[in-house]
C-alpha cells in the first residue's frame, strides 16, 4: 500500500510540473501574439494612410482630359464581364 501512495504521489507531482511548464510556454506565446497583433494594427493603419494619401493624390478628370487631348477615347460604359442566367 505504501508503494501505491509512493508512486501515486509521482505521478501527480510529473503532472503538476508538466502543467506549470505548459501554462509558462502558452503565456509566453499569448504574450508574443498580443505583440504581433499590436504591430499588424499599426501597419494596417499604416497602409490605409498610404491609400487615402494616394486616393487624395489621384485626380481622374486631369489623366481623362489628358487622354482626350491625345486623341483617345474615354468609355464611361465599360462591361467588364456579364453574367447570363
């Protein structure tokens, strides 16, 4: 009987130390994550200001007018693609 205590209190020790060192492991990594989702926010944010400063930059009427003065025509009703039933 004591032999069976013995080994049941080893058993239980082995996995309270496998539970410290799994919990330290998953902290770590959720730590890494909320730095790696915090650097994705601000490059997200980072690439929309990039657009809207390209949108604010892109005048459309000045690259038509410019076509039309070379000669080229400006389609307003372009299809690209149909789709039938």
């Amino acid at each position: 009987m004591r032999y069976i205590t013995i080994v049941f209190a080893f058993c239980i020790l082995g996995i309270w130390l496998f539970n410290v060192k799994t919990l330290r492991e998953v902290t770590s990594l959720e730590k890494e994550l909320k730095i790696a989702n915090e650097n994705l926010e601000e490059l997200e944010k980072e690439l929309d200001k990039k657009i809207m400063f390209y949108d604010s930059k892109l005048d459309l009427d000045k690259i038509r007018r410019d076509m039309e003065a070379k000669g080229m025509k400006v389609s307003d009703g372009v299809i690209y693609f149909e789709i039938e039933e």
